[in-house]
C-alpha cells in the first residue's frame, strides 16, 4: 500500500556519495530498468548505464594509486554515471506520476520527503524499517498467544512481483530481526506465519519496503 502524490522526486544528493555507492546505484538502476514494463523507454538505455557504471568502477580501482591522470579519469566517470543518474530520474518521475510501485521499480531512491506508507498487520508486523547500515532492514513482529515460534521470508520484488523466497525462523519477538546484506534500491517483499501446536498459520499478507 502506497502514498499517492503527485510528483516523486528522486534523491539527488550525489555529491555526498562515496564513488563505490554511487557505482552500485548505477548498477542497480540499469539492472532495476532491464525489461521494466513499468518504465520501458528510460532517457538512457539500461545498457549504457551499465558500461557508464562498469567504467567508473574500473576507473576507481585505477585511482587507488592516487595518480593524478587516474583520479581525474575516476571523476570523469563519476561525472556520466550522475549524468545518467539524474537524466533518468527526470523520466521516472514523470512516468511514475505518483505511483511509489512503479518509481520504486526503477531502484532510485525517493527524497526523504516521499514516504511510503506500510501496510499495517496487527497480527503479525510491529514495524518495518531502515537498520543503521545501507543493506539493513529491521524487523519487528508482533506477539501471537500461544504462538511457539514466527517464520519470516523475505524476497525482492521485480514490477510487483516477489522472486525467490528467504525464511528463516524467528524463536521470540522481544529482539528485533536485522537482515543485511540487502541490495540498496531494491523493494523487498516481506511476510510471516506464526507456530503453534497445531501446527502453522498461513503467511500474512506482504509488507514492502524499498532497501537503502
């Protein structure tokens, strides 16, 4: 369940990313755009933002040394994957014309004023949010009585869809589940049952959250 707004605007804070974070944006966004029906005629192919993002990756390696032609060749590289970035964020803001699903798919994330609201499950999710560390989300379930065990899956989703499952099972809910190693710009899918003696209780339905 979305906020519907009129304009969902991309954040473009670029000049207060690191390079790798700003490399694996580009990357993601390209991968997120590859065969999107949502959004099938991006202002720059997927496959130019693709090489754009390899070149500047291989440009940062190059610019480890500290040599002036290499960092200045890092920064040039930098410079056409923001350019990509920020050409492509104008076309998901139009197209998306605030619908938070389809901007989400894209694999940009919206400004902090954009929010999106979670669909609220009384009987299984306490909250859904944002660890301290990109690549975290932080899981709270609710307290089920006479529940002996949670199960809680997680997947990504790919134009509303959810792909492969992950579960993994939750023995209390007094401490909060952190998974990491999630993929920045990337909406995740998540669910959970809870165990009882007779056995399981079916999944609830899907609270969603775009990964920073």
């Amino acid at each position: 369940m979305t906020e519907k707004m009129k304009k969902i605007k991309p954040a473009e804070d670029y000049g207060s990313m690191k390079d790798a974070d700003v490399q694996t944006l580009g990357e993601t966004v390209a991968a997120n755009l590859t065969n999107n029906s949502s959004l099938p005629a991006p202002t720059v192919d997927p496959k130019v933002l693709k090489a754009d993002a390899d070149n500047f990756g291989a440009a940062i390696v190059a610019a480890q040394d500290g040599g002036k032609k290499a960092v200045a060749q890092k920064n040039k590289a930098r410079k056409v994957v923001v350019k990509d970035l920020r050409l492509i964020g104008r076309y998901v803001e139009e197209i998306a014309d605030g619908d938070m699903a389809i901007f989400s798919s894209s694999g940009l994330t919206p400004t902090s004023g954009v929010r999106t609201l979670q669909v609220v499950l009384s009987s299984n999710f306490r909250s859904v949010d944002h660890g301290k560390l990109s690549g975290q989300i932080v899981i709270r379930l609710k307290a089920i009585s006479g529940a002996l065990s949670y199960e809680l899956r997680f997947a990504p989703e790919t134009n509303g869809a959810p792909g492969t499952w992950t579960s993994q099972i939750v023995t209390g809910v007094k401490t909060p589940v952190t998974l990491s190693s999630l993929t920045p710009g990337t909406v995740y899918a998540f669910q959970a049952r809870a165990m009882d003696k007779a056995g399981y209780s079916d999944w609830s339905n899907s609270v969603t959250m775009m990964c920073t």
